[in-house]
C-alpha cells in the first residue's frame, strides 16, 4: 500500500512541476508578447487622448476665428463696393 502511496506521490509532484513549468512558459510568452507589441505600437505615430483634444480644440478655435474673420472680409467689401456719395 505505501509502494502506491509513494508512485501516487510522485507522480502529483511531477504533475505539479509540469503545470507550474507550463504556466511559467505561458507568462514569459505573455510577456514577451507585450513587450513586441509595445515596441511596434510605441514605432507608429500615435498621440495621446490630452494631445488629441488640445489640437481639436485648437482647430475649432481657428475655425471659430476664421468665420469671424470671413464675416468682416464681407461686410469690408461690401462696404467698399457701394459706389461713394459726393458731398455737395
């Protein structure tokens, strides 16, 4: 009966070792594949999210300047193309 016991043993402690050796293998994979990604993401041209709503809010206030501008363009000529009245 402890001949069993100790074939038993053995081999829940080589199945053990193998499980744990297996999940070892499986994070050092995770890892590495992290790391890859990482390298290849950080290669492109990304921005941040704070960096991509500073320029949007930059682009709308030149959009917003812009139209005001256009506005007073107008009416300048506008103004301009009325023919003159002469004093007299």
């Amino acid at each position: 009966m402890q001949s069993d016991n100790k074939i038993f043993d053995d081999f829940v402690k080589f199945v053990n070792g193998a499980a744990g050796t297996l999940a070892g293998v499986g994070r050092e994979a995770e890892a590495g594949a992290r790391a890859r990604a990482k390298e290849w993401i950080g290669g492109l041209d990304f921005v941040s999210r704070d960096e991509f709503e500073a320029v949007k809010a930059m682009a709308a206030a030149a959009r917003d300047e812009t139209e005001a501008l256009r506005a007073r363009l107008d009416a300048l000529e506008a103004k301009a193309a009325k023919p003159a009245k002469k004093a007299g």
